[in-house]
C-alpha cells in the first residue's frame, strides 16, 4: 500500500515539473514574441517620424486616426485633442491639402469621424477638405482602407509616436509611402495603460500581416479625396 502511494505521488510530483516546465517555455516564448514584435517595429519605423513642422515633407493627404473624444465624466481625451491639434498644424503651415479623418462608427451614438470633423472645424479647418473614413475599426482598417478605398499610397499619418510606428509598420506591408507626424505624447503618469497596451498590439499587427492574413471589416466602394 506504501508503495503504491509512493508511486502514484512520483507520478503526480513528475507531472507537476512537466506542465511547470511547459507553462514557463511557453511563457518564454510569448514574452520573446512580444518583445521582438516591438522592438521589429520600433526600428523599421523610427527615422520617418517627425515632430518638427518644419522638418516634415509636404504631402497631399494626412490621415488622421481616430480615438474617443471624452473620458469617462465627460473629460477630453487628450490623445484626441493632441491629435487634432497635430493635423490643424498640418494644414496651417501648407504640408497637406486635405484629410482623412478616420475613425470607428459601430453605431449611431458613437462616431468618432464626425468628432474629428466637427473639432477640426472648430479650429478652422474647411469642411471641403476633410473625408471621413467610418470603416476605421482599427488603426489595421485605417490603414488598408485609406489605400484600398481612398486610393492614397504616399500620406502623412497623425497620431502619437508610438501608433504611428505600428501604422507605418502596417503602411510598409502594403507599399505605401508613409511617414508621421507625431501628436504631443501623454504623460506616462496619466496613462500607463495605453502604452502596456501596445506591446500587445504590435504583436497582433504583426501575426494580422504574416500570420492570419487578415483583411479589413469592411471595404466597400472607392471614395475619391478632392474639395
């Protein structure tokens, strides 16, 4: 009986060790997945970014990704007005004729394309100028969309530093001609949530191009960019 009970907790002793040892190579080989993926895009995209306006080149289009316009208890979101704020710069010192403004409209109480408009607008931006993109999901449907749709392939994108890098990353699997503009950075003190979040999404940018092959939600019929 001594014996047997010493078997059975061998057995259960060398079973423990097997999924302990599967459980961290598993974890290792996520944890090296996340950190490649991000440092893969870090490096391919960091010399075509700009801060400078008067360093950037000039293009026709800027492509202006969409976030929520307010927080929770009505606050601004800041990487929404810093965005807007960016592309207005754009478009007051000449370096683009128009914009995309690209966002996410699941539903009718919720459209962050005609946000960006009416804030753009509102800092003296001509309607005429600006085409909205309600397919943009994901920063992934934003980017094909403003190819395959928009027919643009040499554009200015607008955003944060760190989301612009994933959107040229995506921009170059694509043959698009892509450089940023970066939108003044929330402080870490103010959000580390975002940041944590986007060593997961360039891990999913990268398994959506070379892995899955994903295509955008929605694509739909071609829209033309003209006053």
């Amino acid at each position: 009986m001594k014996n047997k009970q010493k078997n059975i907790f061998h057995s259960v002793l060398l079973l423990s060790k097997y999924l302990l040892l599967t459980v961290f190579l598993l974890g290792s080989f996520f944890t090296i997945a996340i950190v490649g993926c991000y440092v893969w895009v870090e490096f391919q995209t960091q010399d075509r970014l700009y801060s400078d306006i008067n360093l950037i080149p000039t293009k026709k289009v800027a492509l202006l990704l969409g976030t929520t316009k307010h927080l929770r208890r009505g606050r601004i979101n800041r990487y929404f007005q810093y965005r807007i704020n960016a592309a207005v710069q754009l478009y007051k010192a000449g370096k683009i004729k128009y914009i995309i403004a690209s966002g996410d409209n699941s539903s009718r109480y919720y459209n962050e394309p005609i946000e960006m408009k009416k804030s753009l607008m509102a800092q003296g931006i001509p309607g005429n100028v600006i085409t909205l993109d309600y397919a943009g999901f994901r920063t992934f449907d934003s980017i094909v969309r403003c190819q395959k749709i928009f027919s643009q392939d040499d554009i200015v994108v607008v955003s944060q530093p760190f989301h612009n890098k994933r959107a040229l990353f995506i921009s170059d699997f694509y043959g698009i001609k892509a450089i940023g503009f970066n939108a003044r950075a929330v402080p870490l003190s103010n959000d580390i949530k975002t940041p944590i979040r986007e060593f997961f999404a360039r891990l999913k940018a990268v398994l959506d191009l070379y892995i899955l092959r994903t295509q955008p939600k929605f694509l739909g019929e071609k829209v033309f960019v003209t006053d």
